[in-house]
C-alpha cells in the first residue's frame, strides 16, 4: 500500500522516536533512536542526514538530535494517528499487543480524513 503522507514509514517512525525520547526526558541520541527503532546506529545516522536536508531535525555534529518546528508538526501528527489507530483498534476487540504492533503499520497508510474520522468515532463513544 502506498504511503499517503509525503513522508516514508522510517521517516515518520524515526520522528515519532525523537518525540517520544523528548517526552521521556531522554537524550535524542543516535544510539537511542537505533534502540527504539531497532535499527542499526549506521541507519539512524544516514536517516537522520535525510531529515536535516528535509528541514525536519538538526544535530550538532555527531551530538544529540532536536527536531525542528516542521519535523515536531510531523512526529506529533503521527504520534497522534498512532494513538487513535490503537485506541480504535482496542475498542474493536483487539489486544493492546497486536493493536500496539498493526497501528505501527496502518498508521502510515492511513489518511487524515480516515484518522479523523475515527478520532470524531471515539469522541462519540467517550
């Protein structure tokens, strides 16, 4: 399934990473992204030059990571899509474990119109 979004799956997996170590309090670092992710820290660092040429990171040279305005705007959006896609597929009878592993894949597919959608779904349902 194409990607509706104009970001790839590892690039709006690889923000929603630094969102989430920002939360946590955590350090941006390559080797905690490479953790997250699971990825190699080689991975990490040729991703992380992909988002610093998109405007969505930067990084002081070999040093920590931070996310931009524009790569905030884009890892909170997914974030938010992840949340939604999993409390929607908790609602529908799904354990929290699958639901936690398919909204990591379906959440990139998935169109904001859709997300929204299901977001207005489960405000009703509240």
């Amino acid at each position: 399934m194409k990607n509706v979004h104009p970001f790839s799956q590892s690039q709006e997996d690889f923000l929603e990473a630094l969102l989430m170590l920002e939360e946590k309090g955590e350090t941006l670092s390559t080797t905690n992204v490479a953790n997250i992710l699971r990825v190699s820290k080689p991975a990490v660092h040729q991703m992380g030059h992909e988002l610093i040429d998109r405007g969505l990171i930067t990084r002081i040279d070999y040093g920590a990571m931070s996310l931009t305005k524009k790569g905030r705007e884009v890892a909170e959006r997914t974030w938010k899509r992840h949340r939604v896609l999993k409390e929607f597929l908790m609602e529908l009878g799904v354990s929290e474990e699958t639901a936690e592993k398919d909204c990591c894949e379906i959440e990139h597919a998935l169109s904001e119109e859709t997300a929204s959608c299901i977001e207005r779904y489960l405000e009703q349902k509240r």
